[in-house]
C-alpha cells in the first residue's frame, strides 16, 4: 500500500484521529466489561490491562484533536455499543461462554488494528504517525495474549 502524496488537510485529520478515538473507547469498554463480567477468569487481569491500554490510546489522541482546535469523540462507536449489548444479554441469558467474550475481545482489538493501518496510509505529521505506529506495535503485540491464556 502506498501512502498518499498530499498532505492531510486539518478537518480530515481530525476525522481520521476521532475515528481512531472511537475504536480506543470501544477497545477499553469491551475488555473493561469483560473484566467485571468474568472476574473468575485467569485472564482478567489481561483484560483490566488491555481496558487501560485503549484508555490511555484514546487519552492521547483526544489531547491531540483539542490541539487541533477541535473536540474530541466521547465515547465508543454505534456498532461497537450494538456489540457489547449482545455480549452483555447473552451473559445474562445464560448463553454466553468465555469463547464468545473473547471473540468479541479480539473482534474490536482487530477492528482498531484495521482502523489504525488505515490512518498511517495517510500522510500524517510526523509526531501523529510516531504515536499510531506505537498505538499500533502495541495493540498488535497484545492480539493473541490473551487467546493463548484461555487455551
């Protein structure tokens, strides 16, 4: 894949960047439920972690979006929230199982690896490229982790 030629214009960065804070907070909410829901697990500790990891992601670049003048995403995406309400009835209903709550884990972890891969296609300033290069390196050293921990 080729990064693109023309500098990020501010109003497109911002989007980018809010697009990358969304799937943080989805990221953090997912495994900070998970972690309360299934606190009987060996495993929850890595989901507490990874729940702080994409806290601390999303604080980053919501201080990065208000020093471009603009305002933040709050909270997760839509469909990140459609996910975890699932998740969260099957818990109740007795269905869900720790194979689901880890799928839907990794199923928002690899959403945000998408997401992050996408937005260092662009061309981005050099210091918000350093910092998603280390979001990303992160994330993608924590993907099977947890997976292997459940084995």
């Amino acid at each position: 894949m080729e990064i693109e030629d023309i500098p990020i214009p501010v109003d497109a960065l911002v989007e980018v960047l809010n697009g990358l804070v969304q799937a943080c907070h989805d990221g953090e909410l997912g495994f900070s439920a998970r972690a309360s829901e299934e606190c009987q697990w060996a495993a929850s500790d890595a989901f507490v972690n990874r729940a702080r990891q994409f806290a601390e992601a999303a604080r980053e670049l919501e201080e990065i979006v208000g020093s471009l003048g603009s305002e933040a995403s709050r909270g997760g995406s839509s469909l990140g929230a459609v996910h975890r309400g699932l998740n969260e009835a099957e818990s109740i209903a007795g269905i869900g199982n720790a194979s689901s709550t880890l799928e839907e884990c990794e199923r928002s972890e690899l959403a945000a690896l998408g997401q992050y891969r996408a937005a260092l296609q662009k061309r981005l300033p050099s210091d918000i490229e350093r910092l998603l290069r280390r979001h990303l390196g992160l994330f993608e050293s924590n993907v099977r982790p947890i997976g292997e921990r459940m084995a």
